[in-house]
C-alpha cells in the first residue's frame, strides 16, 4: 500500500512539472529518467508514451539518453521525426550523434526524416560525426569547446565565452584551448588562472611551457589511448586534433566515464558467458537461446571431467570418503584459478601488462597458488584425518590440492595470454577453459593419487 501511495506522489509530481517546464530545469535527466521508467512500469507504454510527448525539446534528449535502452527504443518509435529532430537539436553534438545512431539502428527512413528536419550545419556536423569508428577517439568527440588565439585579448574572450554560455548554453567549460591564426592546438590554460589575468593583456603574454603539455588525440586515434590518458593525467576534458593538429572537437570526462563503465560490464557479461545485447532483449526466449549455447559448452567440459571420474570408479568404491572430499579439490582449483584468471584479463584489458611482461606475470601467479596450495594442503590434510581417522587420506588431498592450485594459478594466467596472442577475447573463452583444466586435473591427481597411495 505505501509503495503504491508512493507511486501515486510522484506521478502528480511529474505531471505538475510537466504543466510548468520551468520547474523541470530543478531535476537532472536521470531524476526525470527514473520517474519515467516508474510510470512506465506501473501504467505501461501508452501513458508511458503521452507523458513523454510532452516534455519540453529542451530536455527531451537529455532525459532519452537516460532512459534504459529498451524503454529509449519504444521512445524513439513512438515520437514523431519533427518532436526527435527539436530533441536533438538541443544536444552537444557527441549526444546528438548517439541518438542518431540509435535511431539508425531501429528505423533508418525515421532517421533521414529526422536528420532532414535539422539545418545544414547541424546535419553535416552530425553526418561527420557518426563516420567515426566506434573505437576511435572521433566516436566520443563533441565540436563544441572554447578556444582563443594566442594575440586575443584576455577580456574579450571571456566575454565571448559569457555570450557562448548565454546564446547557445556551451557547458563543462573548464579550460580554453589556445590556437595560433590557423586555428592549429598550441596549450590550454584552466580559466581558474585566466580569469585571474589582466584583462587587457593577451594569452600570449601569459603563455608559457607548462601550457603547451597539454596532452590531445588526434580524432582517428584508438579510444583505448583516450582513456589512458584521462586516467594517467587525471583529466576532465582532452582536445581532438585532425591529423595536422588542427584543434577539432574536445571530449569530456562523462563520455569516458562511460566507456569504462560500459567496459566493465561487457567484460563481466563475458566471464559469465551471457552477452550484454542479448540481456537488454525483452524477449525470453532469444535470452534463453543465447544462454543455452554457453550452457552446452559447459556441459561438455562437464562430461569431460565426469569421465576422468569415470576412470577410477573401483576405486571410489574402495574408498567411498573420495566422493564426500572430491568436490573440495576441484572447488579450490576453481577458484585459485579465478582469482588469476580476473587479475590476468583486467590487465590485459587495461594495457597494464604487455608481452615481456608475461612471463614474470605467469611465474607470480603460479608462486602465489603454490604457497596457497601448502597453506591449504595442510589443513584439509588434518581435517580429513580428524574426519576419517587415516593419515593415507589427509595425504592424498593435501598432494592433490598443491597440483591443482599449481595448475589452476598457470592456466589461469596463460590462458588469457595466449587467447589475446590469436585474437580472441581473453574474457569471452577464458573462463570455460580454466574451469576444464582446474575440473580434470583436480580430479585426476585426487583419484589418481588415492589409487597408489590407498589402494596399493
């Protein structure tokens, strides 16, 4: 009941705010964003729909790009070209390509209506845009920025930026980027220390070498550059160069929060064995396909190790406390395995480890499982003496569990290694692999070992 009092509030709220737009400039997009999903949610797409009709153009496109992709998607089909193409208008270029884009994907011939309603500049500027890769640093790229020549005056460039803020709502503006008459990237100085200048006097007078390290990118250059930079030098906005260094567009902090955060979960889609394009569906049934084909191969890996337990059936019935203490051995080369594994793959994804590197990186891992697998080989050596009263026992699991933790912190480093040294991406087979090695040799140097040891 409170949940449903609750809803029943923030419905009236966003239909009052809806009746003045002015109030609507108090809420950030994901505010509105998360109002929207629950409306949707509780009264389903058509009230969905009429709400989102009458948002201001203003703020429509901010509050799209928040919205979950697939709410986004029923978004863009409902709306109309001339609603979208105000919406879109009203972004920085890099959002306004992005919607673009989405469109594209779902309704080509809406996206041409759209694009059409848009003026020359803005239509070409986009067009120029989308041609980028997505995995170059052009794809992150917005064209608006604030730059001055170097014989500009102090003042009237800050007085350019006030009209740049007021006319045309230029935001995120924490640097100005200095050009000679060319137009060509010369520095950057933050306006915490411009607007500390004698207005009268200009950027050349105050320049000097700390301004010219400013790092930049050239607009075909790979965004995994880009975020190596923003990481190494703490930025929060990096200018985009043509490839004669000619000052193009800026890319800001929020767009490589972003691609980091998008990283992260594609790559923890990928350990998993589930693909993050497949999870936004709707549809039960493709996700329960697509799950299904990772699902079989892990069920042959599984049947692969179910023979190896095959091989040595006497024996388990010899000595039935091998089936109670078998899982454990495998269970811990899985996860000594793992913890390589992740540690592995997260370098590799972040470039902090290269080729001649590798080498002492695989030596690392296989000390640290070797020291866990004395650690661990003793105590589950005297808690199988103290369960099943035989030394034999403690012995054969404390041997098994410092083969398979050597054997699970190898593997779990050379696998991703050599998977990145054909061309395969370390996170989406690595996992598989380990869990078949870690399983089979787990069960092989258990089995195998009680059979000499008990049973001889």
């Amino acid at each position: 009941m409170g949940s449903e009092v609750e809803y029943q509030e923030e419905k009236h709220r966003l239909a009052q705010l809806l009746e003045d737009p002015k109030e609507l400039e108090h809420y950030h997009a994901s505010e509105l964003a998360r109002l929207f999903k629950e409306l949707y949610r509780e009264e389903g797409q058509e009230v969905f729909v009429r709400y989102l009709r009458r948002v201001p153009e203003e703020r429509l496109g901010e509050l799209l790009l928040e919205l979950p992709d697939h709410l986004r998607d029923e978004a863009l089909e409902a709306l109309s070209p001339q609603k979208l193409s105000d919406a879109v208008d009203e972004l920085a270029s890099d959002d306004a390509v992005d919607l673009m884009q989405e469109l594209q994907d779902l309704d080509e011939e809406k996206e041409r209506q759209v694009l059409s309603n848009l003026d020359d500049e803005d239509a070409r500027e986009i067009l120029a845009l989308s041609h980028y890769d997505e995995d170059q640093a052009g794809s992150l790229m917005q064209t608006e920025l604030f730059s001055a020549e170097l014989d500009e005056k102090v003042g009237r460039a800050i007085e350019r930026l006030r009209r740049l803020k007021r006319e045309e709502g230029l935001e995120n503006i924490h640097q100005v980027f200095l050009v000679d008459k060319f137009g060509f990237l010369v520095g950057a100085m933050p306006l915490e220390d411009v607007i500390t200048f004698d207005f009268d006097k200009t950027f050349r007078d105050y320049l000097d070498e700390s301004h010219k390290l400013v790092p930049s990118v050239k607009a075909t250059d790979s965004i995994d550059e880009v975020v190596k930079l923003f990481e190494d030098y703490d930025l929060v906005v990096l200018p985009v160069t043509d490839e004669r260094g000619k000052l193009i567009g800026r890319i800001t902090y929020d767009d490589i929060v972003d691609v980091i955060e998008e990283r992260a979960t594609d790559q923890i889609y990928k350990m998993a064995g589930v693909d993050e394009e497949t999870e936004e569906e709707r549809h039960i049934g493709i996700i329960t396909k697509k799950r299904a084909i990772w699902l079989g191969v892990n069920l042959v890996t599984a049947i692969l190790a179910s023979l190896v337990i095959g091989l040595f059936d006497e024996t388990i019935k010899a000595y039935v406390a091998l089936a109670v203490l078998m899982p454990i051995v495998a269970s811990m080369g899985g996860n000594a395995g793992t913890q390589s594994l992740t540690v592995m793959v997260r370098q590799l994804a972040l470039g902090e480890i290269d080729w001649h590197e590798a080498k002492s990186a695989v030596w690392r891992e296989v000390a640290v499982s070797l020291l866990n697998g004395l650690i661990f080989a003793v105590v589950m050596g005297v808690i199988a003496l103290l369960w099943f009263h035989d030394a034999r026992l403690g012995l054969v699991i404390g041997l098994a569990m410092i083969i398979n933790l050597i054997f699970a912190g190898l593997f779990g480093a050379i696998i991703p290694l050599g998977l990145k040294r054909v061309g395969i991406d370390p996170a989406v087979a690595s996992s598989v692999l380990l869990t078949t090695v870690t399983d089979v040799v787990g069960f092989f140097a258990f089995l195998g070992l009680a059979k000499v040891i008990l049973l001889s």
